[in-house]
C-alpha cells in the first residue's frame, strides 16, 4: 500500500508573478492578457514541480492570489480602507524580535480593507481562470488529483474585519452565503476543496487574546458552524481542512493547544484534516491523536504535516517516515495522507523557505512517505 502526499497548497511565486500581482494590488496599470499569461505559464511549472518532486494530489500553488485569506476583496463586492493591523501576542511578549522582522521586512505589506458593505461575489471569472489553469497543467503533467484552496469564512473575517454588519455572527453569516458558490464551483469542476482556516487557532492569539479559551472556543465553534453551513451541498468527502497557529518563524508561546480545538476541528464537515507536526511547538501533539482515536470519526483521514515550511532545514526522508508512522500506528495507512504544515507562499512575494529548497522538502517528504508505506 502506498502513503499518498500532498501539500498545503501554496507555493513559491516566481518574481514575474509577483510583480503582477502587485500591479493589480497597487492599482498599476497593466496588460490583463499578459497576466492571464503569466498566470496560465506559472501554474503549469508549478504543477510541474510538485509532479516531479513526487507529490501525488496537487495545488495550483494559489499563483494568482495575494494571499490565502485576502484575495477575497478583489472577487467580493463589500470591502474598502484598510484594517487595523494587530500582531500576535507572541511577537508582542519578544518585541526585539518582532522589529528585527519589521525591519528585515519579514512582515508582508498588503491591503487588508475593513468590510464596509454587503458581501457580495462580483462573479466566478476570476475563479474559472485559476480552475481552468489548474486542470490544464495537472492534465499537461500527467496529475492523476488536484485541490484548490478557499478561504473559510472564519479567516476572512480575521484580516478582513466587520465595520458593516450589526455583529460578527452576522457577519460570519453572508460570508459563508458569499463564499457558498465558490466552494461548489471547485467541487463541480472535478477537483477536491481545501478551507484554509487558521481562525480556528491562529486567531486566538492574534485577535481573541483578551479571552478565555473556553469563550474563544465558542468563537471557533460558531465559525464551524458557519464554514458547515457554505459546506452544506458539498460532499463531504471532496473537503479539506487546513488548521494552523500561523505560518511565521516566532516564539508560538502563545498558541492554544491542539487539545483544546481538537473537538471544534473534528466537527467540520471535511472528510481530509490538514494540521501542523513538524512546528516544533507542536509536535508532540501527535499524542493527542492517540490518546484521543475514539474520538476521532470513522472515516476522517489525517493530513499531518512532516516538513516544516518556516525553516530551510530540508528534513531527512528517515525523519518523514518517523513522523509518518506515529500517525499510520493510529488510524492506519488507508487514512493517512503526508503534508506539509502550512504553504510555502503564504503571501505573494514573501517566504522564510527558498524555492529551490521547498521543492527539495517536497522531495523528502515523497521518499520518507515511500519509506514509510514500505515498512
């Protein structure tokens, strides 16, 4: 039997990508055939790569996004000005080390507009592009299986805040009605569908720090329950989950523990649960898992991440198998799946990881999954 791999779903952007992007973001003119272009050419050698690199269920490398959360205000109407920027609570308690990654311009600088209006989609042509270029590479490569990210309406509502609707419930409420048909478009296309949703940890020591983790808990709650509501005519089985406490090289001391989100992650409707192993702040929670299989539901396919995406270690194939195996001696072979913890462009044009070394991380994890299926 074999392990199969995956990512998260971002990859390195290559500069002619970002410097497009940033043409659209800035409000520069330029040439939309040339972009279509660049974007049609990019995902190909995306797809590419991750093909030879041995990755058997593939992304687009979400090529023409500014990022996994914000690409939503330029295919949703309701969205203007710019949000107050609030950095997580760990990077305040070591503030050298936060204005060390100001200044070597670690932190990424992009719109991130309040929503100000109604939600509403301006239209799937965006979307069609990135589905159509993503078949079209997978079939040009020879990719037997594709997903395509979204963002969840948790963490849209995390970067991009309410100064709209009568309450964040309300709020949750029309992103998830918006968000609906692009979910079921990606699934209609043929492709699985990953929800990044980073709100479900992230979130607590980003914007939800003055709270308890019981009464955040209720937040996360609620935006699963919003999440399940856009989900609702989707199979469950053709859904991703992707959970995280934030892709940056930092302390993490403040992240809540897999422990306590682990029933709000297990309620999604997702068949696939995508979460990180190798960040060393929470590798040991693999323990979780063990101690917690009965709760686990019959069916659920783990997705744990065996490389690190924040470092440019390139992890040994030995220490993949290893990582692996804790997961397989668990749930079994048939309902493991090897990841990577986060994506490797998270944002366009920033990334701790070289590229060349994302792709050799992505080979290691191809071998280690092979070493580990072989045992």
């Amino acid at each position: 039997m074999t392990i199969l791999t995956t990512s998260v779903g971002s990859m390195p952007r290559a500069q002619e990508v970002v410097d497009f992007i940033f043409a659209r973001e800035n409000g520069t003119t330029f040439d939309q055939g040339a972009f279509d272009a660049c974007m049609t050419r990019n995902v190909s050698a995306t797809v590419g790569r991750q093909v030879a690199s041995g990755v058997d269920i593939v992304s687009d490398g979400e090529t023409s996004k500014i990022s996994y959360a914000t690409y939503v205000k330029d295919r949703y109407t309701g969205f203007s000005g710019d949000s107050p920027r609030n950095a997580p609570a760990d990077l305040k308690q070591f503030p050298t080390f936060l204005k060390r990654l100001a200044d070597d311009g670690g932190t990424p600088q992009y719109a991130r507009p309040m929503c100000t209006g109604d939600v509403v989609s301006k239209g799937q042509d965006e979307l069609n592009k990135d589905i159509a270029n993503l078949k079209a590479a997978m079939a040009e490569h020879g990719a037997q299986r594709g997903f395509m990210n979204a963002a969840s309406p948790g963490v849209i509502s995390l970067f991009l805040q309410n100064d709209h609707y009568k309450t964040r419930d309300a709020y949750l409420a029309a992103l998830a009605d918006a968000m609906k048909q692009e979910y079921e478009t990606i699934v209609a296309a043929g492709l699985d569908l990953q929800l990044d949703c980073p709100d479900l940890a992230l979130s607590r020591h980003m914007l939800f720090n003055d709270l308890s983790d019981a009464e955040f808990l209720k937040i996360a709650n609620g935006h699963v329950e919003a999440l399940n509501h856009a989900l609702q005519d989707v199979p469950e089985e053709k859904v991703r989950i992707h959970i995280c406490w934030g892709n940056y090289e930092g302390p993490h001391v403040c992240d809540i523990g897999m422990d306590k989100v682990f029933n709000t992650l297990m309620s999604a409707k997702a068949r696939y649960v995508l979460f990180e192993t190798s960040n060393p702040r929470h590798a040991h929670e693999w323990t979780v898992f063990r101690d917690r299989k009965g709760d686990i539901p019959d069916g659920k396919v783990l997705v744990p991440g065996v490389v690190d995406t924040t470092t440019n270690f390139v992890e040994h194939p030995e220490v993949v198998a290893q990582r692996i195996e804790r997961f397989t001696g668990i749930v079994g072979k048939d309902r493991v799946i090897a990841g990577s913890d986060c994506g490797f462009g998270t944002f366009a044009g920033y990334g701790a990881v070289d590229p060349e070394i994302a792709y050799a991380k992505l080979n290691s994890l191809s071998e280690g999954a092979a070493l580990a299926a072989a045992r």
